[in-house]
C-alpha cells in the first residue's frame, strides 16, 4: 500500500496591501503627509510646490506639538497657527533678517496649504468632517508687479557686452517666459535648439502646467539669438540647450540668476534684475504700446484674465493724465493764481502762494508755515515780521 502523501505547508509571500487588510490605519499626521506627498508627486506636481506643501504642514504639526490623530484638529487650530505666523519671523536664529516677520502672502499660502491638506483626507475619507472649510484664509494687501521703468530697461541693454546677454535679455523681454521654460528644471524641458523656428519667428516653450505653446519673438530678437548661436555659442556637452556655459554645458536657473543680476548692477539698478522681474515689464510695456490684455494673457500663459489684469494698476496712464486734471490741488492752486479753470497746463510751483484760512492758525498765517504745502520758493513775511 502506498503511503499517503502529506501536503507540507510552504510559506507564501504576503503582498503589503494584503498585510494592511484588517488593521486599522494609522491616522497621525506625519503618516498621513506621506501619503499626501506621494499622491503630488504621482499629480506632476513641481518639486517646489511639492516642497511649499510640505513645509507648511510641518510648522502646523510642530506648532500644536504633534498630530497623532487628525480626527482631533480643529478649526481653532488652524487660526491660532495663524495668528502664531503673524508674530514669526522669516528666518528665526539666523543673525541676518531674522527681524522681518513673514509676508503676508507666505502666511496665506501656508493657511492654504492646511485647508486643502484637510479637504485631501476629507476626500479620502480618512476624516468624517472637514473642521477647516470654514476657516477662511487671511486677507492679503493687493500689491503691484514690480517692473523697471523704460530708462532702466535701455540702460540694462547698455550694460550687455556679449551677444549670450543680448538674446537673454530680448527672450524674457520679447516673450516674457518664466525662467523654468528657458533653462528647464525636474519638471520642464528647456529651450532646445529644435525648439527654434527661425522662420516663422517662434520658440516651442513647456509652460508651468506642462503645456506647451510657442512664443513669439521679433526679428530683432531672432537676430540676437542668430548671432549668439553663430558668434559665441560652445559646441554643446550633453543637451543641445540653447543657453549653454563656456564649457558647453547647459545653464543651470542660478547661473542665469547670476548673470542678469551682474547687469543690473552694471547698469547701476536700486533694485535686483531677475527674470520674473523682466517677465512683468514686459506685459506691462506690451500693454503700454497697445497690446490688449487677452493677447498678453495668452503669451504669458495665464489661466485666467484677472491675473493679467494686475498689469493694468501699473501701466494705467490715463488714469493718471486724468488725475493731473480733476485732482483739486492743481484746480485749487489755479483759483489761488487766478488762471482759468479750464486753461491747460499746470501753474508754476515758484508762482503759487495759497493762502487758506483755517480755524488752527492765528489770522494771517499762511497754511504752508505749518502744513504740507510746501510749493513757496519765493521769501514772504509773516504778520510778526520774520522771513519764512
């Protein structure tokens, strides 16, 4: 008879997920960033976004001490972490700027960054209610785009000694891309040199969604960059980038950085040149010399118009020769010359003596003794007889 055969157990190999099957899952917020994290990444998100993200959460578990369970937090917490921000500093124990609280911006996108933080574990049902959809986020100032007069722009242009500093120049100014799609980084390809049609006056660009477009660029740009590839531009090592060091390597955003803050010192700037910098002047130029808003919006690649907008704060010079004539300095200082109302032209500051009466000052002082109209330059006397 022939002996029964015993089944021996083998030991198999458990998947991760299958372990996790039955065990409750860990709801710390340190676990729970990871995930959050992992799931950017997988999005295409931008490693500095990524980065922002991550940063924000950690100063909100370090200010409440450690989150082990995120079921807990409450809206309170996310608007004392606010109110914390508001009295931090930007870089607390370094000896230089750690005076500077934070920007109100940077407050704000770290409110930002919990809130959809809140919404991603409400959507995940890891929580059953979203304590943070009420919190609203803080107020911010609207600020204007920081951008260089037309004098600093021609004295910048002065200072390029090399047909590399020409076309760099002329690319942010004639197209304004953001300097990410120029050099290329983790996320965007750069500007090759099959990205140039120098025909038809275009330059394939990746922009910040990763979508591409091409950007359009003058003759005299096309020139610049002609010349640069034919003049200076070294046999390329590795990508055949457009930009590249004297070693034939492709240049990195920092070295870019560097090189147009070497021209704005040179061209004797107050404040630093740097790409984005250059990439608001050019809307607000482009919209000066009768661009409309819907065509920069599409050449700067915003998803929305009211980004775009922004631009119209700065370049607005109706606005301003309007306010030249209603503004009731100039029409009052007129009645006090006796000039015509509706004269054009403004009075002379040297001719105007505006004398007010006002029940703050003894009778016959003249309003700019004490307030802020300064526009005397010729001597007068006061009643006391002394020469102001």
């Amino acid at each position: 008879m022939k002996g029964r055969l015993t089944s021996t157990s083998t030991s198999r190999r458990v998947s991760p997920a299958r372990e996790r099957i039955g065990k409750p899952e860990p709801r710390g917020l340190k676990t729970q960033l990871d995930r959050y994290m992992l799931d950017a990444r997988a999005q295409n998100f931008s490693p500095k976004t990524v980065d922002k993200m991550e940063l924000g959460l950690r100063l909100f578990d370090d200010f409440i001490g450690g989150v082990t369970d995120v079921r807990r937090v409450t809206g309170d917490d996310l608007r004392r972490f606010i109110l914390h921000l508001q009295k931090r500093t930007r870089w607390p124990g370094r000896k230089q700027g750690d005076q500077r609280p934070l920007a109100d911006e940077t407050i704000k996108t770290y409110a930002r960054v919990v809130k959809e933080f809140w919404s991603w574990l409400f959507k995940k049902r890891i929580i059953a209610r979203n304590p943070m959809a009420d919190v609203p986020l803080p107020r911010v100032g609207k600020r204007l785009p920081r951008v260089f007069p037309e004098a600093d722009m021609l004295a910048i242009m002065d200072a390029a000694n090399s047909m590399r500093d020409w076309a760099l120049i002329c690319i942010f100014l004639d197209s304004g891309p953001r300097l990410c799609e120029v050099t290329g980084d983790e996320t965007h390809p750069g500007i090759y040199m099959e990205d140039i049609d120098f025909e038809a006056g275009t330059i394939r660009v990746c922009g910040k969604f990763l979508d591409e477009r091409p950007a359009h660029i003058v003759p005299e740009t096309i020139e610049f960059i002609r010349r640069y590839c034919q003049e200076e531009r070294p046999e390329p090592i590795g990508p055949d980038k457009l930009f590249l060091n004297e070693d034939g390597t492709p240049m990195k955003k920092g070295r870019v950085q560097k090189v147009l803050e070497a021209l704005g010192r040179k061209a004797g700037l107050k404040r630093r040149l740097s790409p984005h910098k250059l990439r608001h002047t050019k809307a607000v130029l482009s919209i000066k010399y009768g661009s409309s808003v819907e065509y920069q919006r599409k050449e700067l690649c915003h998803r929305h118009i009211s980004t775009t907008q922004g631009y119209l704060d700065v370049c607005d010079d109706d606005v301003a020769n309007a306010h030249r004539s209603y503004s009731p300095v100039t029409n009052l200082l007129k009645l006090a010359k006796g000039l015509d109302m509706d004269s054009p032209g403004e009075p002379a500051k040297d001719e105007i003596v505006l004398t007010l009466a006002l029940p703050c000052l003894h009778a016959g002082q003249s309003v700019h003794t004490y307030g802020p109209w300064a526009y005397m330059s010729q001597e007068t006397e006061d009643p006391a007889g002394r020469t102001a």
